[in-house]
C-alpha cells in the first residue's frame, strides 16, 4: 500500500487504528484520507489496511 | 469606440489614453489603471477596455467608490470573487490576517468565528489595535473590514466551534480557513468538515513558529478537499513562539490557496 507518497509492506493484517498507534500518531490530532475518502475516526480499528490503499495521514501541530 | 470608464459604460472618439485624459480634464494628479494595470504612458485605447482615473485630491463619490477600489482586480476575477463565499475559523494571528486580505480582494461573503477576546499579548502577531483591547475579536475584526472594503457582506459569530456546530456554521460557505491554534482542534474541524459538509474545501494550517526560514512553509494538497499550508515541523511551544512575519507567511498562503479555489484552480 502507498501511505503518504511511500510503499509500505505490511507482513501481518492490521488496522488502520493498529497502524497509526505503532507509527505514534496521536489519534486527536490526524486526519485520514483513504482511497480518495475522508475515513472517519470511529472507523479506524474496523477498517484493515489492503495491499492497494493509497492512505494519507495529516497530523497537526499547533500554533495560528 | 465603447469603453469602461471608472465602471461605466464611455463611447468615445479619443484614440489614446492620453487624449482621453485631457478630454476628461483629468488633473495631473491622477493615477490611470488600465485592465487592472496601473499606466503612466500615453498608449492607444481598444474597444472595450477597463479604464479608471482616479484623482489623488480627493474621495471619490460612493457611486464610483466601490469601481474605483475594483480597478487593480485583473478584469473578470473580481466578479468572481464577489460571488465566493468564505469561512474563517479562528481570528488569531493567521485568521485576522486571513480575513483582511479576504476583504482586500473583494470576496464577497465571509464569516468570521471566534470565541476570544482580544488581550495585550496578540498584539505581538495579530491584526488588532490597542484600542481593540477587551472587544470580541469577531466585533474588531468586523470594524476593520468595514473600513478596508465596506462592499462585502461579513457575518460574525461569537463561539467556540465544536463537531456539534460545524455544520450549521459552515454548509453555506465554499471554502474555510483553519486557523486554529489549537492541534485537536484544528483535526476536529477537517474531521468534521470534510465528512459531514460534501462539498467543502478546507485550507488549513500546520507549523509556523519562530524565525525559521520563510521558504520552509509550502501549500500542498493533501488530500482531495484539503489543502494545507506550513512547514509541517515548527510548532509553538516554549521556547519557540509565534512571530509576526512566519504567521503572516503562512496566513498569506491560505488567503492565496482560498483565492485560487474560488478561481477554480485546485492545484496548490
């Protein structure tokens, strides 16, 4: 799958919710884009990653 | 040959700029802008051309007021923009910023929300006054953009945007800023935006603090409604906090990335 313009090869099935924790998002603070979709935060542990997502993660960092 | 002359329709038989200067008994103090640019030599005129002389002596009448002020727009965006409709959530550095460039350029419809009040320390990066101590930032702000671009409709809520207002707040509008401060906040709003609100672009903000280089903030398209302005790194924190000139740069994105949208131009 292609996550943030980079080839990602996952060895086991995972979440999207999965993938975020490990990668130390912090959920509050990102956006998901998958496959075109903004992917709502209630759908994160019950959405699993494919091999041919395009997934985009957004994380804020404050200051405005 | 029929021509614009200060936003009305001219038939004339001069053939020059310069010709129909004198005609007009134009004084010498008069800055001319033809098709959006402004002209200090005689050049033939064409038909149809956008012409303004504006005389530096004196204020012009409010018939002619809101032409005159129109005349640096690039012929056929100005009417555009008039029709663009544009939320700004957040009136701290890079909203206040935001809406006054917004107004500038004649976006005809904005809203302003902000929950705040202005206080002595938002002086250092935001767009207010000393005499705008105390008010609501919404009220100052409106006050501003009465006397920068008094042809614009503003509408003002005061409150704190929250997943529960986001879309009475906003359906009605084409694009919103982001300009939180706040990182859960900024991500509820692009959450709840692009999910509930079909339509909607979102141009957001994301790291802007301290004096780093200038060139390190970018407006990148991230996802297929959201574009986001920043160097993605440089968050305010102690030690690091927000200054005029980076605040500004990235404001100045976001009212360019808005600007673009309501040409149709997606592409950031």
């Amino acid at each position: 799958m292609i996550i943030n313009g980079e080839t990602v090869t996952l060895t086991t099935t995972c979440s999207l919710g999965q993938f975020v924790d490990k990668r130390k998002y912090r959920r509050d603070r990102i956006a998901v884009e998958l496959n075109g979709q903004i992917l709502s935060k209630d759908n994160y542990d019950s959405t699993t990653l494919r091999d041919d997502d395009i997934i985009e993660i957004v994380q804020f960092i404050g200051g405005g | 040959m029929e021509i614009q002359l200060n936003g009305k329709t001219l038939h004339t038989q001069c053939k020059t700029l310069f010709q129909l200067k004198h005609n007009q008994n134009c004084s010498e103090n008069t800055v001319i802008i033809l098709n959006g640019f402004q002209i200090s030599s005689d050049m033939p005129l064409h038909e149809n051309d956008q012409l303004f002389f504006i005389s530096k002596d004196h204020m012009p009448s409010e018939e002619y007021l809101e032409d005159m002020m129109a005349a640096r727009h690039t012929p056929g965006v100005h009417s555009k923009l008039k029709q663009g409709k544009v939320a700004i959530a957040g009136l701290g550095g890079l909203g206040s910023a935001i809406a006054i460039m917004l107004a500038r350029i004649g976006v005809g419809q904005l809203l302003l929300v902000d929950f705040d009040t202005v206080e002595p320390s938002n002086l250092n990066r935001q767009s207010y006054y000393l005499s705008h101590l105390g008010m609501k930032k919404v009220d100052a702000m409106k006050h501003q953009l009465a006397n920068i671009n008094p042809f614009i409709q503003v509408e003002t809520v005061y409150t704190k945007v929250s997943s529960e207002n986001v879309c009475p707040l906003f359906k009605e509008y084409d694009v919103i800023c982001e300009a939180f401060d706040d990182p859960k906040a900024k991500a509820m709003l692009v959450n709840t935006a692009l999910e509930k609100l079909t339509d909607i672009k979102i141009v957001a903000s994301s790291g802007m603090a301290g004096y780093f280089s200038s060139n390190a903030i970018i407006t990148t398209r991230k996802f297929s409604r959201l574009f986001l302005c920043g160097d993605m790194q440089n968050e305010s924190k102690q030690g690091s906090g927000l200054m005029a000139p980076r605040v500004q740069i990235c404001a100045g994105h976001q009212a360019n990335m808005t600007l673009r949208l309501l040409l149709g131009i997606t592409e950031a």
